[in-house]
C-alpha cells in the first residue's frame, strides 16, 4: 500500500492511498460475499445465490463502491492506527480511481489532534504562586444575615409598601422577557431590583397596579443599557418581616450546632473551602496561560467549531431556564443575529480547545493514564449527583468520557502544581 501525507494547515491532513490492484480484488470479494449474504433470488435459497448472479443483478458500479468503502474503512483506519493519529473530524472521502483489475487511489481529509512543542512547563509552574486565603468577621456575618433573613417571619400588611419590606410583584415590560408577565420577590430598598423601578414600588398597597419608566444601568448586559424602559406592575403583596435574634438559640434552632460560636466556626472553614478552590482554580487559569503563551500552533478549526456550538446551546439552555425566553426573543433583545452569537464565542472557544491541548500533551509527555478504578470511582460520584428518577436516563457512554477528562486533567494538574511547592 503506497500512501502519502499533506499538512494542509489548521491541523487538516490529506492522506492519498493506492492500494494495489490484487489487493482490491479482495475487498471486490468481500463485497460479493457480504452481497451475496443478503441476497434474495427466486430458485435459491438466501446466502446461496452464485456470484457470478450476484455481480450481474448488482451491477460492476454499485460492487465497486461497496467494495471500496470495505477498502477506505480499513486502509484509513489501520493507518490511524498505526500512526498514532487522533481524528477530530469525520474523515471526508474522494475515490480518485477505482475499476476491477487496477489499483484503488483514494484521498482523505481529516483533521487531527496536533502534537504540541511544548515549553519547559515545569519552569513556568515553579513561578506560579498562590495567594493566601483569610476570612474576616466581615463575611461570617453576611452569611449569618443571609441564615437569618432565610428564617424570617413573615406579616402581610395593608398598608403602603415601605423599603426594608418583603414584596411579591408580577411586572410586564416589552424589554424584558419578550413583554410577558414576570413574578418575582425581594426585600425593596437592597437594591436587588432597578432602583428606579424599586422607588416606584413605594407606597403600593397589596392588589394596586401601576405604570412607570425605569432607567437600566450603563452595565445592564443588554440593548437596555442607560436606556428607559416602561413597566407594569401588579403589587401581590406586601409584608414586614421578623428576624430572628442571632444568639446560640438561632444556632441551636439550624439542627447542628451547640452554640452561635460553633456555627461561626463552621461558617468560616466552609467559606475558607470556597475561597481555597476559588483560588485554585485562579492558579490553575494563570498556569494555563502563562504555557500557552509559549507555544505557537494552528488550533483544529473543526474543535473550535463544534466547541463554539457547545457554547451557544449552553447560552441557549439558560437563557430558556433562567428568563423563560426563546432563542428568537433573546435574539430580539440583544439585537442581534444567531451567527453574530455564536461568532461572540469564538475566543472563548479558542481558549478552552488551547488549554485542553496543553493539558493533554503535558499528559503524554508523563505518561498520565486514568485507571479502570479511578474511573469507575468518578463515574459513580457523578452519578450520585443525579436524583434517582434521572439516574436510569443517564447516557452513561458520554458521562463516561466526560469523566476520564475530568480525571485525566485534575491528575496533570496535580502533577504540575507539585513544582511550585
């Protein structure tokens, strides 16, 4: 089998095979066979039709590409194989010469995972230093609000809404949500609202409607931004409420703890454990970077592609959990179109396929490997996860996949962050 290879760029390869003409007439015999297989012939009984009747009934063309795609599937992949290539892309075909008795040419196109130069990586993690993590008496008391406020009492009241009470509100405004009706519920005056649209909440008694402009932050995320907006608003209620005094009582009522000190302890170890993977994940981005930025190569357009549309139905999913809205009203908002989205992602698209590209060729230069244990042990903790009506529905092929690199990346982090202790 002669074959020759062509780096087209963007991590796309050209292979062109010719396989000689004796060994393509063994594929034109596979073919008759797995043909004369499935054949049905009046007078014969099935897989008992002669070839020769075979080939007649089938025709030389329709033997020939069903023999040819028998050749390409073997030739290509025992030369995947062989090669230690890793396809990204479906391989696309073209039969350059095909006939009985002559050799077989054919070219295909793929793109591949590249080998990366990589950079003296373990250098660059020796000088990625972490920064120390502390909380303050601060935080522990915003948390302890947050549990208090989340065991309120609540009182409707008749009378006008006033800021520090809990209201309940159903609005409708053309910029949001596409101008169907929204609810929703907070504490007026925090400003977990517009706060022009809170100020108009003022004075509103449970059951009174209302109509008002709001202006949007400069920072709204959308077309709204600095803008005005019209509002409609339903007051569903109004209430004051009563929170509980914060002393060893409050702690003792939370199931767990003893006393208000106990649960201040445990308050700050379990916001320490947030800042402490906070940070390392920080760690781990400037890590990433700062070998990347050493290495110069072609990304596989065809990852970033199908990374890029991963990214777009992601967006797509949340905005229709989030805001309940469609991709068409979301696009209506934003203003723009759904190939102006997706292109939004495509530096974000880079940078994720780039990152898996270091860490995988890190991870074959020290021969990393995820063991059947680890990840049967990652698998099953994923599934843990899932409530148990869910769980029978899991594709457990692609979960499988997702955690071998889960796995796979966390042991090459691991490794590297052992050079900057």
């Amino acid at each position: 089998m002669k074959t020759e290879i062509k780096k087209l760029g963007k991590s796309e390869i050209e292979l062109l095979f010719e396989m000689p003409a004796e060994d393509f007439a063994k594929y034109i015999d596979k073919a008759l066979e797995h043909l004369k297989s499935h054949m049905k012939m009046d007078g014969f009984r099935k897989g008992q039709v002669p070839k020769e009747m075979v080939e007649k009934k089938m025709g030389v063309e329709n033997l020939l590409m069903e023999a040819g795609d028998l050749a390409v599937k073997a030739a290509y992949t025992n030369y995947v194989k062989e090669n230690n290539l890793e396809p990204v892309s479906e391989p696309n075909v073209e039969i350059k010469k095909i006939a009985k008795g002559s050799p077989f040419e054919f070219v295909v196109t793929v793109a591949v995972l590249p080998e990366l130069p990589l950079p003296d990586y373990k250098e660059i993690s020796s000088k990625i230093k972490g920064n120390e993590v502390s909380v303050d008496e601060k935080e522990i008391q915003e948390t302890l609000e947050y549990l208090q406020k989340s065991r309120a009492k609540f009182t409707d009241e008749t009378t006008g809404a006033e800021n520090k009470n809990y209201v309940k509100i159903e609005y409708q405004s053309e910029s949001i949500n596409g101008g169907k009706p929204v609810k929703d519920m907070f504490i007026l005056g925090e400003g977990a609202f517009l706060s022009d649209f809170e100020k108009n909440l003022l004075g509103m008694k449970m059951g009174e409607e209302k109509e008002f402009t709001a202006k949007f932050p400069e920072n709204t995320p959308n077309s709204m931004a600095g803008k005005s907006g019209n509002f409609k608003v339903k007051m569903l209620a109004v209430q004051t409420m009563e929170l509980p005094e914060i002393n060893d009582e409050f702690a003792k009522g939370l199931g767990m703890f003893d006393s208000l000190v106990a649960l201040k302890n445990n308050l700050k170890e379990g916001i320490t454990s947030e800042k402490r993977e906070t940070e390392k994940q920080r760690k781990r981005g400037e890590l990433l970077t700062k070998i990347a930025e050493k290495i110069t190569f072609e990304l596989p357009e065809k990852m970033v592609q199908h990374e890029q549309e991963r990214l777009f139905e992601d967006m797509k999913h949340h905005v229709s959990r989030q805001f309940n809205m469609t991709l068409e009203q979301y696009l209506q908002n934003v203003k723009k179109t759904e190939a102006e989205v997706k292109a939004s992602y495509q530096l974000e698209a880079e940078k994720r396929i780039k990152d898996f590209l270091v860490l995988r060729q890190i991870g074959k230069a020290e021969r990393i490997e995820v063991t059947k244990e680890e990840l049967e042990e990652e698998v099953n903790r994923e599934l843990k996860k899932y409530p148990p009506e869910q769980a029978d529905k899991v594709d457990i092929g692609r979960l499988k996949e997702y955690s071998k690199s889960a796995v796979f990346n966390e042991k090459v982090f691991n490794l590297l962050e052992t050079f900057s202790k």
